[in-house]
C-alpha cells in the first residue's frame, strides 16, 4: 500500500476490503440518485461515519497503528533471514 493510500485509509476516505480492493467512503462517493446516496450512508457502520467522533485525533491514531502494524510485520519478516554462511553443518554420515 503506498503511503498516499495509507493517509486515506486512515482519514476513512478510502474503505480497504481487502489486499488490492479498494472502496471510496459512500460519504464522499458520488451517486446519480440521493436515495442511494442515503440508503449507502444510512448502512455504512459508525466506525466508518465521517460525521461523528473527533476527526483529526482519530485520524492520528489510525495512522499511527497501521505505522505500528508494518514496523511489526517488517520486523517479522527480517527476524526470518538466516545467514546460510553461519550455519553449522553436520558432517554427512556415509557408512
């Protein structure tokens, strides 16, 4: 995810269904009738609301934990590496 699209997840304008899927917030999607328009912001859940809690703080701490959850995943992902060279070999056994 680059970092652009990381600040939009996490200013809830872009909905991240899963890897490489994307969905823009109903709240900000346009429509060609305002019933749809309603009824999409009407079944959107309040964690997704751009219209309630404190904006900017949320969007601070959203932005901080995906930071927190790639440094882990990163971390995750180096602890792994094995140096082949620093591998002690048994000696092959051909009796």
């Amino acid at each position: 995810m680059s970092k652009a699209l990381q600040h939009l997840v996490a200013a809830r304008l872009i909905i991240d269904r899963r890897p490489g899927r994307y969905q823009l917030n109903p709240m900000v999607s346009g429509y060609r009738f305002p019933e749809e328009q309603e009824r999409a912001i009407r079944d959107l859940p309040a964690d997704l609301r751009l219209d309630i809690g404190h904006f900017e703080e949320e969007y601070e701490l959203r932005l901080a934990e995906q930071t927190a959850e790639k440094a882990r995943k990163a971390a995750r992902r180096t602890s792994k590496v094995v140096n082949i060279a620093s591998v002690k070999r048994e000696p092959a056994n051909d009796s």
